[in-house]
C-alpha cells in the first residue's frame, strides 16, 4: 500500500483537482484507492458521491475505532474500486493549530486500525487530501503518509507556498515520520504557451531541481466540466479531457514507480515504457 498525503499551503491551487484526477487514473487501471478527505470543505466527498455514511473524518480522528471506520468508509459512485473517508465541516474543529502528539498521530492509528480489520488489505493506494494549512489536519496526513506530493500553479505567489510546504514535509520528517518522503512537485493549470507559466516552471527546477515532476497538467475547461458533474475525467470524453486524462495517467504510474522505492523521488522524463502504458491505460 502507498500512502500519499497531497496538499499546498496556498489555496486555489488545484489540490483537491490533482487527488480527483489521480482517483480517476486509478480506477481505470484497476488501482484500489482510498480517498481521504481531510479539507473541512469536503471538495473531494462531493464530488465522488459516496453513499450516505453515519460517520465522518471528523469521528474517526476523535476515535479511530473499527465502528468508526466501518461507519466512515463508503464506495464512491465512480465504481467498483474506489473508496471515501467522507470529509466534514466539522473537522475544522480538530485543526488545532499547535496539537499535542497523541491528536497528531489519531490519523495513523486509524490506518493501523484499518489494516488489521482485513487478513489482506483491500488498497493498494490511500490518497489524503489536506486543507490549504498546516494545523493539525495537515500535519496529521503528514505523519500517517509515506510519501508528500506537493501542488502548485505557474505563478510568484503559488511558488512560495510549495516552498513553505516543503519545509513542512522536512520537519515532519524530522520530528515525528522518518519514513515521510516527498514524492515530488506537480504542477497544476498549465498554459503551454504562457511565457509566465514557463518562467516560473523554470523557478521550481531552480529550486526543487529533479522533485519537480516531468509531466505538467494542462489548464483545460474540461477538468471544471467533470467536477461539475461529479464523473472522473477518463470518462468526459472530449479532446481537453483526454489530454488531462493522459497526464494523470503518466503521473500515477510515477507515483506507483516511485512509491515502491524509499530512496528520495528523482524524476527524469519518461521513457517510451511509461507512454505508451499511460496511452494503453
């Protein structure tokens, strides 16, 4: 199993748009994934409409017990494959600022909890989508996750947040998961032919240097329109959504390659193998 704590400490980015996209890549490659939804805003639960659950992410980091759990977790309506956490507003009540460490470790716990619910675990990939802060509901999906993947936009300001959120992932690392990890740097809401856009690309390898992932996702309406809708976005079908599509599928398989590995993420660009099976999926 992979654990992936996805987050920014700058809002707006397309973060809970990357964690949407990657569910969708998994599920048709037939990767069984968790999304937890860890934003009080619960993007991420609206928009894969689990069924109806009696808990949330809120009870299960006040008490990671079996029946909460059991009461959280709901199949998505994408399919057969594809589980939620549901998200709450009301865990914006945890989202202590400065938590002690019994509240920043509730989350671990509860996976703990959830594999020895099963004799073979039923995920190979946990998605956690973070809040745009670093209280204790980010924190907490820093110190239960193995890898960080950190999202950013082409633009001044969306390039300081990846940098404080990059410290945040050393000192968790740091202080209470040495096995954290950062997966790397993507890049959301690309315009290919904005000078901008690549300006400040170039500023992320100058910083990041090979964190920073080969492939860019595009700025495409289509992306909005499959939200909107709540459908993941291999199945919209229009020429914008297969781009997007293609670029998530490129992104999962180097999650998964990478994942498998405990040494620091090195990305180079990708080789005919990795294409053409991104194309196939």
């Amino acid at each position: 199993m992979h654990t992936v704590s996805v987050l920014s400490l700058k809002g707006g980015v397309g973060k809970t748009t990357v964690v949407l996209g990657l569910a969708s890549a998994a599920l048709r490659r037939g990767v069984r994934t968790l999304v937890i939804d860890l934003d009080p805003q619960c993007n991420a639960t609206s928009t894969l409409e689990p069924e109806e659950s009696k808990a949330s992410i809120y009870d299960v980091l006040q008490d990671p017990s079996e029946e909460n759990l059991e009461e959280a977790i709901r199949p998505s309506r994408w399919g057969d494959g594809i589980d939620v956490l549901s998200g709450s507003e009301d865990a914006e009540l945890l989202n202590h600022p400065d938590p002690n460490e019994s509240r920043l470790h509730r989350l671990k716990d509860a996976l703990r909890t959830l594999r020895d619910m099963y004799d073979e675990f039923p995920y190979d990939l946990v998605l956690l989508d973070c809040p745009p802060s670093l209280g204790q509901l980010t924190r907490s999906a820093l110190v239960a996750a193995d890898r960080a993947l950190l999202v950013t936009e082409p633009t001044m300001f969306a390039v300081a947040g990846v940098q404080r959120a990059f410290e945040a992932v050393q000192n968790e690392r740091e202080q209470n998961n040495a096995d954290l990890q950062p997966l790397g740097v993507v890049v959301n809401r690309v315009r290919p032919r904005s000078h901008e856009h690549q300006f400040r690309i170039e500023e992320l390898r100058d910083i990041f240097g090979p964190l920073v992932m080969p492939v860019a996702l595009p700025d495409r309406l289509a992306v909005q329109q499959a939200q909107g809708a709540c459908m993941p976005i291999h199945e919209w079908g229009t020429p914008g959504a297969r781009e997007v599509a293609l670029a998530f599928n490129l992104l999962l398989a180097r999650i998964q390659r990478i994942s498998r590995s405990r040494r620091r993420a090195v990305h180079h660009d990708f080789d005919d193998d990795e294409i053409q099976e991104a194309v196939d999926a």
